[in-house]
C-alpha cells in the first residue's frame, strides 16, 4: 500500500469506497449515516485540486482508503476518512492519518482535529488508539464550532460526537 495524491480519475472511486465503509453503520442501528450521500465528484474535485486529497492505493495503484483535509483555526482537520472493509484493519486509516500528520507539519500545522462518534468502535475509540482526545466543549474552536453546526444541521446529533485533536 502507497499513499499517493488522488487523481480525478480516483474520484468515483471514492465515492464507492465511501458508500462501501458506510455500511457497517447499519449494524448499529444507524442506517441513516450509511444511507448518506458520499462527496460530490465536484467537492472531491476541489480537494484533489487544493491539494488535500489523498488515496491509500494498493498493489495495483486501486484506491482502498482516501482522506480529505481541511484547514481549521491553525490545525489539519480530517473532513472524512474512509477505508474500504476489503481494506479493513490492515492499518490503512492509521496510515492516511500519519501521512496527514507529515503534510500539516510541513504547513506549519500544529495539531489533527476531527469530529466522529464517540460510541462507534471504530471512530472514537479508534482515533484515542492514534494518540487523539477528546476536546471538551471550552476547548473548541471557532472552526470547530461551525464544522459542528453544520453535522447538527445534517441530522448527525442523533448519536453522540465529539471533536478531538492530536498535536503534532
């Protein structure tokens, strides 16, 4: 496995993996988080374009995993994530993470943030193992803020979240 930049011809790729690693949300009882839409080829488009976009490729160059980044008040966030299950538990996500991690030193980043779900063992949990925690609600920043206005817009307080951060 390599990570590499995503390439346009990578986008519906994806997108297919996005759909694919959704699918295990249904077997806790949240159906609506695997019925979500992936990114847009458009959104993917402006993140590949920008730069922040890259695939974990296996063998033969195919995307197993992606990641997506912004950046947010003086931290590399993590929009999303996602390995295919074929992939699973191979060390791909930790992988796109550390390589995050190597990118946002080099912009002078200081630390990774994310929001996820706090119950679902392989979102919070998962990301505690890869040295983030959890930031308590005087701890958020502005950005942070937002970014979570706009997951409650979307419905995605159903289930508890959180925002956490690993410093670089």
């Amino acid at each position: 496995m390599r990570i590499r930049p995503a390439r346009r011809s990578d986008l519906p790729l994806l997108q297919e993996i996005e759909r694919a690693a959704g699918e295990p949300f249904r077997t806790l009882a949240m159906s609506a988080v695997a019925d979500d839409d992936p990114p847009s080829l458009d959104l993917l488009d402006e993140y590949r374009r920008a730069g922040r976009a890259w695939v974990a490729a296996d063998a033969d160059d195919r995307p197993v995993g992606y990641l997506i980044a912004d950046p947010v008040d003086g931290a590399a966030h993590v929009e999303q994530v996602s390995v295919h299950p074929s992939a699973a538990r191979r060390g791909v996500g930790s992988t796109l993470i550390d390589h995050l991690a190597l990118w946002a030193g080099g912009q002078g980043l200081e630390a990774l943030t994310l929001t996820t779900f706090s119950h679902v063992p392989w979102n919070a949990p998962y990301y505690t193992r890869l040295g983030f925690r959890t930031l308590t609600e005087a701890e958020l920043t502005d950005g942070l803020r937002k970014i979570r206005a706009v997951e409650a817009e979307h419905g995605l307080d159903r289930w508890p979240r959180v925002c956490m951060r690993r410093e670089l």
